[in-house]
C-alpha cells in the first residue's frame, strides 16, 4: 500500500459532513438547571433570581461542589466513597479545635485541615487499592470511624467560635473590579484556548467544528458570565467559597484532562484488566485518587466550618449521599470510566437549587427530601434511556 | 438395527459473508456415541446450535429429524421438551447451591411455591446412586472438582429425560482421575440406551470411547464412519486435509539475531494452583513470526502473559530481551523492555470499550503525546490518526467511541496500541479470532510489514492454516511444554496436530 493511499485514508475518516459534536449529557444539564431556574423564578416572583438569593446560592453549594470535584474521580475510577460528610465534618472539627482551644493561626489550620484529609484518604486508599477490601465498605466504615472520632475529640461540644481571618474564607466577597478582571480573563482564555485549539488542529490537518459553532458555544458561554458577574456585583460582588470551587473545578479539570494520571482513572475505570495490561498501575492511581478525595473533603471540612464559623458533631452529615447525587446527575456513570467534573459541579448547582428555591417558597424540609431523591431517579433514568 | 435418534439432512447456516454450515448431513444411531471432530471453526459448534434451537428455524436450511419426527424448534427450550440437552464447556451449574438444588434448578421440584426439600433430596440421592457417585446432595456444587461438577451437569440433563446428550469438550478441563469417571459413566449409559454425541479434540478419548465418528471441515461433512474403520492419523488427516489457499499474503524477509529468548521457564499461577508453564525454552528472532501452536488449554497464552508480567505468581528460568537478561514483574516493565501483548479477548484485555479509539490508541505509551509533561490532545490525534490509517482502519470518526466499532476494527484499534510502543517483540495471542476475512488478510499484511521492519513476532493461533501460513516457524504447545518445533518448510498441520494431541498423552503418562 503506498504512502498517499494512507493520507487519502486520514482525510476520508477525519472529516465528517459537519461535526455537531455536542456533548447531549451537558446540554441537557444546562437546559434543566434553566428549567429550574425559570420555575423557581416564576414561583417566587423574581426573588429566587435576585442577586443576593444567587450570591448565597453560590455560596450553599461550595461544600457540596468541593466534595463532588473530588468524588467524579472516586466513580469513575470506578468506586464510591461514602466517607466524604464525616471526613469533611472530622477535618472541619479539628480545624475549629487547632484553632479555638489551641490558638493556632488560620493558615496553619487550613493546612492541617487538608493533611488530615488527605492521611485519612490515603488509609482508606490503601484498603482499597493494596487490600482489595470494596470501597463501599473501607468508606462505609470511614464513614462510622471519622464520625465517631469527632464525637470524641470535640467531647460533644460545638467548637466556635472562629477566628475573623478563618471566617472569610466562606463568608467574604471580592472586590467588584476584580470580579469583572477575572470574568474577563476568564472570557479571553475561552476565545484564545478555542482559537489556540482550532488552529492547531488545521495546521496538522485534523477536524475542526465550523467556525461558528465553536465562537457561538464560546460567545454564549461569555455572556453567562458576565451576566452571572453584574448580578453578583449587584450583590456583595463574587462570594470568595465560589471563586475557591472554580480555582479547584478548574485544577481538577485540567489533572483529568492533560496528566496521565487523570487519563488512568478514566482507563481504570472504564476496563481495569486491559489498563493493567497496558501498563498502567491500578494500585497506585487509585490510592492517588483517595488521598485526592481525602485532602478535597479536608478543604470542603474548611469552608464547612467556616461558613458556620463553628464545629459540630453532627457538620457534614449526608453530604456524602449529596457529593454522590451531584456527580451522578452530572452523568457521571457509576459503572466507572466515564464522568466529567463541569458536570458535577453543574449537578451540585442543581441540587443547591432546589434547596434554596423550596426554602424560599416556604415548602416544609421533607419535601425536599423527596424532591432531590426524586430528581436523582429521574436523572439516572434519562441517562440510561438516551444511551439505548 | 438402523433406527436414527437423529438425522440432520442438508444443513446450509449462513451468517454475513460466512457460511458456516454447506449441506452438512449427520445422522446419529440410537444408542451410540457419536463423536463429531473437526478442526476450531470447522463448524462444530455451530451445528449443534443449529441442533438445540440457539438458532431457530428458519434462520437454517435443512432437515432435521428425531426418532423419525421432523421438529422445527423455536428456542432452546423446545430442544430441551424433545429431549436434546447440551452441556458445553462453561458449566451452566450455581456454585453457591448445594447438588440437589443445581440438579433440579430448572425443575418443577424447586418451582413449587414450598420447596419440599426432603423429596428434593431424596430424588437427587436416587440420580446420583443411579449415576453410582457418592456424592451428598446436601454438598455445596463449588466444593466438588470440576469433573464432578461436569457429571452433575449430566444428571441435571437425564432428569430431563434427555435422549440425545451432546457434550462440547467435556474433558477439557477435567484431571485424568476424573475423566476415567467420565468415560465410564458414559459408558453406562450407552447401555441404557441413551444416545450421545461426543465432541472432542483429544483423538484418543474418541478412539476408545466413541461408535461412530462424523467429520467436518470448512462447515462440510467428510465423512461418517464407523470407529473400526479408523485411526487418530486417519482422523487427522480427514480433519485438517486441505490446501492452503492464497489467504495469507507471506512474504519472504529477513531474519536476524535473537531478540527474545526463553531459557527453561517455568511459571506456577497462584491463583488456579497449578503449574502452568514447565522447563519451557525457545527464541525468536528479529524479524521472525513464530507460530504457536497447540490445543486449546494447553497453556500458550498463560505462558506469554506470564512472559509479559500479567500474573503474580512463582516463575523460575531466564529471560533474554535483546542481549539483556530481564525479570519482568508486571506489564509496564515488558513495555519498557520492548515487548507488546495483543490478547485474545480483546474487549476484557485489550480495550477501554467506553474510550474513544484515540484515547485508546495511545494507553500504552502515553509519555509519547506528552511532550511537555502534559497530554497534547492534538498530537495525540494526529498519532492516532496515522497509526490507524496505516491499519486502514475504517470509523466515522477518530473520537468515536471503541465499542461502536466492528470486531476487525476493534483489533486494528489494540493493534494500534501497542505498535504505538515500538515494541521489539508483538506477542499476538489469536490476533484474527472472531474478524471477517477481509480484516484478516489486513493483519496478516501488517504481521509481514512489523517483521520486515524487524519486529520479532509470536503468533499464537488455534487456526492451523492461519499458523502455516503466517509463520516462518512453528513451535507446538501441549500441557504447559513444548512438544515440537517444526520450520516453514518441515511443517504440516498433520504434524502439529501430532505433536498438540500425541504430546498430551505422552505427558499424562509422565506425570502419573
């Protein structure tokens, strides 16, 4: 076969009619998230979208939205970890302890918060991966542990209250003028990473969406932030626990995307035999990804207390099944392999939705219980539905 | 004296571009065992599919016939009512249950709203003393060595009443102990009357125990002939005797120095107990396809995951990659030391299904799109695309998912993979199993060009013609040894046949 039948061959099966390579899973995200919108607007006359009920929307969902960045890779890696509420609860309470009984400095305390987190997610890591004890069970476990170790080491007690530099952390706001600078670093790194990407592609002559399509996604994309950046600064300006979720959704991002380790947890998860076989160490990339969850649950532990500005025992309880539900209505598959952190976080702003929306139209707690089961059957099922 | 329990006439099987089955005729006496041989993909298998319903009518042309009725069966389930049951080589049998349970799983016994568990274990007590195994029926079935589990898999067949038993390679995995038990018992019940139907690789096993043996080859009917009339060698040669076509594009090359040499291996596998590979020696050169050849079980693919460092286990001998002594502990060393595993299970071992072929194509190497520490998505794309379009591989789109793919896509796609390593030695283990023609002759094209450009490759096959003619040497494999080793010229698949069967005995005898 000579040379040039080979190019023919790359030109005939990279260039399709025209590429609507549209990820359905995140659109229909974004349509129910302004579904959602749109109802709990119309519902409460306006006040659901005013800018201060979506400057403390975006504040309610940073601990869950932290915790979920981390469990996207937990699934798909293809295991679960159920430890995250009382790990985050744990972390969060020794953190107030450092700091109201022993006097230690914010920075110190955060620092120790993450270890901790991080040690915690290395033991469970190490069940797991090198003991092959299922994850359900080594975080069920965690679960019961860490809770009970913060029952212990806070004999009981509410651990408050909190330094003032500690309080900002989840109760503070940027500036106006730099919440604008950052919404429009981040709208130019879309059009040059776009730009960047469509024209390295033409010079090694791969595929690309038309020109339209990718600055249409992109100026679309722009306007929601500015949009999202004026009502804020109509408000406080940007809540700082918002900017620290998209600082770690963006890291995560790029650890999944551009490093090899985030390529692995996709391979684990997706077929661990032929990853094996391919060389790549399962035991050692899944216990990476438990102490990643574990120091990420020490950061959510963090903004948890904070935002209180206090510990309890009972902090973080269920945000576990919350983290979970998050990542899952972000069409992260809990077969593993397959999953996406934009998702999960879009999942978490969903889910705080729906909170914050029936607290405001005055609908007793239970409903919402039921509503967000509810919702997360529902969202399975569309998942599952649009596959066949 | 000539009464047929069954007679199949004129069966024609077609799948897309296949026919498996051309105007096969089979006609089984009461009361005998018939045993029905034939090379893998002759088209065994398929005929008794064709025979227990798996394909139903209609979907075949032909007669078939059962104690003089023609019957047209839908489902499995209506072969079973007319008394034809299949045990096959995967047990269809629930370790957890106990012996009664298995045996009576699909019967009215255990679908009664109350069990009766005293009348349940009463009546497999009787099967079983029928049987004459001692056996408790109140034993859990995974307690019991596979042979075991074999026979209980028959009774479950007999008190269904079946008249034909069919059994697909019964003895494959069964100890010598076990398969005594196992002929005898079929014995038994040849004198009962029960009529059975024996497929087997193992020549000898038919010579002793079998009436009349039927042939096939290429999905055609050979011969039916009496055992008196026969020899293993006459059944060799009835089974493999054919000409090789122009299927296989080999191409005369250039052989180098050793690049891979196996001093005395021997490798015990934790996990099923057992040694797997014992005192094995060969070497393969640069440029050079080695065939492997040998039955199935006989350990050739154990052997090589084993080489590549895919199982923990006890290992003994010398490895030699390129004038280096290695010890490889897991895969990503074999990697590092030139070597490339392309599995036989492609969608277990070889593939992230949900991956896209990109992503794919590049998991074994990965540093390779990482120039700069961090993943290149477009030179990923770009490598992949060239190395798919030099398989000429056919797909809408590089970024479309693995498991859209067809099967000889899917191939070119592992194949991808692991030429993406450089690897100086590609073991393929049945690199063309379950690929259409037109993708095989594509592989085998690619095989030539690796070993031209130096590439030393082992080609492990079940196919004999396929091993022929590929290879430029052949070694036989039989129970975890080497029991020959034949040149391009030397080779005949009468020989390998020789040395994979004859092998096997020799070694049961050594052994006891």
């Amino acid at each position: 076969m000579s040379q040039t039948s080979f190019e023919t061959q790359t030109q005939n099966s990279n260039r399709p009619k025209l590429n609507f390579n549209f990820n359905v899973q995140s659109y229909t995200l974004i349509i129910a998230l302004v579904l959602i919108a749109l109802i709990f607007g119309i519902l409460t006359k306006g006040e659901f979208l005013s800018p201060r009920n979506l400057s403390n929307l975006f504040t309610q969902m940073s601990v869950i939205s932290v915790l979920a960045i981390g469990m996207t890779l937990v699934i798909v890696a293809g295991h679960i970890d159920l430890s995250v509420g009382s790990l985050a609860g744990l972390t969060g309470g020794i953190a107030a302890i450092l700091q109201v009984w022993f006097g230690w400095d914010t920075f110190w305390v955060v620092l120790a918060a993450i270890l901790v987190g991080a040690l915690l997610g290395f033991w469970q890591g190490w069940w797991v991966a090198y003991r092959a004890v299922p994850a359900f069970i080594v975080t069920l476990g965690g679960m019961l542990i860490f809770r009970g170790i913060l029952i212990g080491v806070s004999q009981g007690k509410t651990v408050a209250p909190l330094q003032d530099s500690f309080k900002i952390i989840a109760n503070s706001f940027l500036p106006y003028s730099v919440g604008y600078i950052i919404a429009i670093i981040g709208i130019f790194l879309l059009f040059f990473s776009t730009w960047k990407k469509r024209s390295k592609r033409n010079q090694i002559g791969l595929q690309t969406a038309s020109a339209f399509i990718d600055y249409g996604k992109v100026t679309a994309y722009s306007v929601a932030i500015f949009v999202v950046s004026f009502m804020l600064n109509l408000y406080y300006g940007f809540p700082l626990p918002m900017v620290i979720v998209l600082v770690l959704g963006g890291l995560f991002i790029f650890i999944s995307m551009k490093t090899s380790f985030g390529r692995y947890v996709y391979a684990i998860g997706g077929n661990q035999e032929a990853a094996a076989l391919s060389g790549i160490n399962i035991k050692k990339n899944t216990l990476s990804v438990f102490v990643l969850m574990g120091a990420l649950a020490g950061g959510a532990g963090v903004l948890l207390t904070s935002r209180l500005n206090a510990a309890t025992v009972s902090a973080g309880e269920m945000y576990e099944l919350d983290a979970i539900a998050a990542c899952v209505i972000g069409g992260t598959s809990l077969m593993g392999g397959k999953g996406s952190i934009v998702g999960a976080i879009i999942g978490a702003l969903i889910m705080a939705s729906i909170d914050n929306g029936m607290s405001m139209m005055n609908i007793q707690t239970f409903w919402q219980f039921i509503v967000k089961g509810l919702i997360l059957i529902f969202a399975v099922w569309i998942d599952i539905s649009s596959k066949t | 004296m000539k009464t047929y329990a069954l007679q199949m006439e004129g069966i024609t099987k077609e799948f897309p571009g296949v026919k498996a089955l051309d105007d096969v005729t089979f006609s089984v006496r009461k009361g005998e065992i018939h045993a029905l041989c034939g090379e893998n993909g002759a088209g065994k298998s398929t005929l008794m599919k064709v025979l227990s319903g798996v394909y139903p009518s209609g979907t075949y042309s032909g007669r078939i016939v059962i104690n003089g009725k023609e019957v047209h069966f839908k489902d499995i389930k209506e072969s079973q009512d007319a008394g034809v049951a299949i045990i096959y080589q995967e047990l269809a049998l629930v370790p957890e249950m106990t012996v009664a349970e298995n045996i009576f799983l699909s019967s009215d016994l255990m679908r009664k709203k109350i069990i009766d568990w005293n009348e349940l274990y009463a009546q497999a007590q009787y099967w079983l003393d029928q049987i004459g195994l001692s056996i408790d029926p109140q034993t859990k079935l995974g307690e019991l060595t596979v042979g075991k589990q074999q026979l209980i898999e028959i009774i479950k067949a007999l008190t269904k009443k079946a008249e034909i038993l069919i059994l697909d390679e019964p003895t494959a995995a069964l100890t010598e102990s076990d398969v005594e038990i196992l002929i005898s018992l079929l014995k038994d019940l040849r004198a009962k009357g029960v009529t059975c139907i024996y497929i087997s690789h193992k020549l000898g096993e038919v010579i002793t125990l079998a009436d009349s043996v039927t042939i096939l080859r290429d999905g055609q009917t050979v011969s039916t002939d009496s055992i008196e009339e026969l020899t293993e060698d006459k059944i060799v040669t009835k089974m493999v005797g054919r000409t090789l076509t122009e299927l296989f594009p080999y191409e005369k090359h250039d052989i180098g120095d050793p690049i891979l040499e196996v001093k005395n291996y021997s490798f015990h596998h934790g996990g099923i107990n057992e040694t797997v590979a014992k005192e094995v020696s060969f070497s393969l050169s640069k440029g050079e396809i080695l065939g492997v050849s040998g039955l199935m079980g006989a350990g050739r693919t154990e052997l090589f995951i084993s080489l590549f460092g895919g199982y923990p286990g006890k290992k003994s001998g010398e490895v030699i990659i390129d004038g280096k002594t290695v010890d490889i502990k897991k895969p990503s060393e074999a990697i590092q030391a030139g070597l490339a595993y392309v599995s036989e299970d492609r969608k277990r071992y070889g593939l992230v299904l949900g991956m896209e072929i990109t992503k794919n194509s590049t998991l074994a190497a990965l540093q390779k799109v990482m120039p700069k520490g961090l993943i290149d998505t477009e030179i990923e794309m770009k490598n992949a695309g060239e190395l798919t379009s030099r398989m000429n591989l056919k797909a809408h789109s590089l970024e479309a998912k693995v498991s859209q793919l067809s099967g000889g896509n899917q191939q070119k796609v592992v194949l991808s993979k692991w030429l993406f390593t450089n690897p100086k030695v590609l073991i393929l283990d049945e690199p063309t199993r379950g690929i259409d023609v037109g993708a095989k002759y594509e592989i085998y094209k690619i095989i030539n060009e690796l070993s031209q450009q130096g590439v030393g490759i082992v080609m492990i096959s079940s196919e004999l013609p396929e091993v022929l003619g590929v290879s430029d040497r052949v070694i036989v494999m039989s129970e975890g040894t080497i029991t020959g080793e034949l040149t391009r010229e030397e080779a005949t698949q009468e020989k390998i046949m020789k040395y994979a069967t004859a092998g096997r005995d020799k070694n049961e005898s050594n052994i006891i």
